[in-house]
C-alpha cells in the first residue's frame, strides 16, 4: 500500500501564477465578444417563431456559463485596497507634521476588492479628500480640548461592497463643514439665488464647484479653490459619484461610490423612440406602468411627476434630454423605469424594455464623449448601440433644470 506523497515545499506558491495585466484585460475582451456573439446566434430573427424547446434550453445555459466566465475575468482584476490605503499613512504623519495637529488615522476593510484599472486612479482623490480633513476640518489640540474632544483628531478611512458598488468613506471628528460661508460663498459665485435656500445636499455639492474655498487663509496645503473639485472629476470619470454628510461641531464624512469594475455592466435594456439605452440594474427601483390618477404637474414650473405611494417622483423624458425627434405620447402610453439618485427617485419613461443583459461596458471616446449623463456604450447582441446611462448625472442635470425652472 503506497502512502501519499507529501506537498512540495512551494505548493503554496505554486498556486498563484504572475500574469500580465494586459493579458487579463484581452480575456475580458473576448469573454465581451464571446457574450455579444452568442446572443447574435440564440437571437438570430430566423429562428423567431420555430419550435425550439430544447435550443432554448441549451441557449439559456450557454447565456449563463458566458455569464460566469465573465464574472470570472472580471475577478481576475480584482486586488485588496490595502495598497492605497497604507499609502495615506504617510501622507498622514506628513500632513500632520506639517499643520502641528495631532492625528490618528484608521483603517478599515482594506481587504476590500476593486477593479485594479480603479485602484489606480483613486490615490488623488483620497489624497486631497484627507489633507482638507486635516487643514479644515481637524481643529488643533487646544481647541479641541476646549470643546471636550480628545486632543488627537481622528480620520477613518474605511471600504465596503455593496452589489455591485464599493464605497470608500473618508470620515473626521473634526468642526464640519461651515453651511452659511459655503452657501454665502456660493451666492457670491451666482450658483444659487440670494433668496434661494437650497436642501444641505445641494450645499455641500457646492465645495466640489472650481474656485470655491471658505479658507481664510492661503496655505501650502488648501485655500486656493482647487482639490474638491478634481475629486468629483476623478470619481465621475470612473463612473463613480461623491456623497457627503456633515455635522457642525462632530465632523465630515465623505464617501466615493465606486462601480466594481468597468468591464461589464448589469443594465435594463431599454428602446425610447429609436435609440436604445442600458440602465443600471443596481439604481432601478421598480418598473410599472402608470395610470392617469398618478401624473401631475409642478405648478410652478410645469415638470411632470409622478404620483408613487406618498411620492412625488420627478419625470425625465429621456427623448427630450437627448433631443430624439420623436412624436409627444402620454406618459400613461409608456412604461416607467424608477431609478434612484443621490438627488432624489427619478422616473424615464420608455417604449418598450427589451432585456436584462450583462454587457460589455465602452468608454465614448472624442465628440461622443460630450453625450451628456453617459456611462460609456454597449454593443447588443442584435448588433445595436446603445448608450449606457449614468443615472447620477442625469439626476443632478434635472435637479439643475428644475432649480433654473424655479422648482427649488
């Protein structure tokens, strides 16, 4: 009787394999191409209408063994965050050297995955986000001793997934943010009326504006206007979005948004008028089709809303925010695709939802690249483009109009 052999020495490092990036980055790509031939194949119009029970079935696990090599190839990409975290140790001690403060940095789920092709673009955004922290927010020891902090201020940065989503919080202790100087700053500037009086989302979303600095002072750290507002390009570039809380007197809390990845993309295919958009499954609420007792609106600048439950959800018609030709229908003719924002529920009427699909995720490159409120294109099975929509953008982009409208 032979007895087994012992595992070599190096078998733990025998399970891991060093491959080049671009490598994993063409998987992806044909894993896309694999997903959009396949459904060319199961959807060919030749077979519509053919006696075809057990192709379907076959064609249903082929749909969802792509979709899981495409989940796979996905994960390849993925790497801890612990990387540009630790970086902001550093960058920390630094900081803290250089203002005199006495700082305290945590860590939390660095473990966390994203895409790489993300993790790389993130060490900006986290940097200027932690030296506003310590230049304005953190109070020096003193001070916070007269308000009965503890003397070392405190910063967590922290990540988790949720879905689809990572959300990287950058948290302080410190004074928050100063409501009257930035909305007075940003009156000065003519982003918001002098009578207007904006919700708080509104007026923290004013620090990412160009130009806008509550600093007194100009300092080698913040002061001159700039830093905020590359962090809210940085993220959106990457499909992402910047939320922010703040308390006077207990501190600022900002989290990025982050897809997991940018290969693929989890959307509702949907057909307005001629054009077809992907919308992310992850932000849609629910789908219903709506009834005349449930439109109204806005008496004072003529938006239309949808009555849901005890909402009011605000309308976009998305042939009106793309300017496709098209002939004016009831909304009562359509059907409604909820999705949520930071800036509130939004309802886009559609003509028809053709599919669920996972879809291979492009970045609209040159003059296609000023599409308002897109999140790149996507390649349909049928051969069509359609334009995957960032919900956030399209969000803000009504809540602008509706503020230009007189809506508030």
């Amino acid at each position: 009787m032979t007895t087994a052999t012992s595992a070599s020495p190096n078998a733990s490092q025998d399970a891991f394999l060093r491959i080049h990036a671009t490598k994993v980055t063409q998987l992806l790509d044909l894993a896309g191409e694999l997903g959009l031939v396949a459904a060319k194949v199961t959807h060919h119009p030749e077979l519509k209408g053919l006696p075809l029970e057990e192709f379907e079935v076959a064609a249903h696990g082929l749909e969802r063994a792509i979709r899981e090599l495409q989940d796979l190839a996905s994960s390849l990409r993925l790497v801890p965050l612990a990387s540009v975290f630790r970086r902001m140790q550093r960058l920390v001690r630094d900081l803290a050297s250089q203002t005199g403060k006495l700082v305290d940095l945590h860590l939390k789920g660095e473990e966390t995955e994203l895409d790489k092709v993300l993790v790389d673009q993130l060490n900006d955004p986290l940097m200027h986000i932690i030296r506003n922290s310590i230049d304005h927010g953190l109070e020096p020891a003193d001070e916070r001793q007269a308000q009965g902090k503890p003397e070392k201020g405190q910063i967590t940065l922290s990540a988790t997934q949720q879905g689809q989503e990572i959300q990287i919080t950058i948290a302080d202790d410190g004074r928050g943010l100063n409501r009257e100087k930035i909305l007075a700053r940003a009156r000065e500037r003519g982003l918001v009326g002098v009578d207007e009086i904006p919700d708080e989302a509104t007026i923290w979303s004013f620090i990412f504006h160009s130009g806008l600095s509550t600093a007194q002072q100009v300092s080698s750290l913040s002061g001159r206007g700039v830093g905020m507002d590359v962090v809210k390009t940085a993220i959106e570039a990457l499909r992402g979005r910047v939320s922010i809380k703040s308390q006077a007197g207990l501190g600022t809390q900002i989290t990025l948004h982050i897809p997991l990845t940018l290969a693929f993309l989890d959307g509702l295919i949907v057909r307005v008028q001629n054009q077809r958009f992907a919308i992310p499954i992850d932000v849609v609420q629910e789908v219903i089709k709506p009834e005349t007792g449930q439109v109204t609106k806005a008496s004072v600048n003529g938006m239309e809303l949808l009555r849901l439950r005890e909402e009011l959800v605000t309308v976009c018609r998305l042939e009106s925010f793309y300017q496709i030709v098209s002939q004016p229908k009831l909304l009562t003719e359509q059907v409604m695709v909820v999705v949520q924002t930071s800036t509130g529920t939004l309802g886009l009427p559609v003509d028809e939802i053709i599919d669920q699909q996972q879809v291979t995720m492009k970045s609209l490159e040159g003059h296609l690249g000023q599409i308002r409120a897109n999140a790149g294109c996507v390649l349909l099975g049928s051969g069509e483009v359609a334009i995957a929509l960032d919900c956030e953008q399209l969000g803000q982009a009504v809540r602008l109009e509706r503020q230009a409208g007189g809506g508030g």
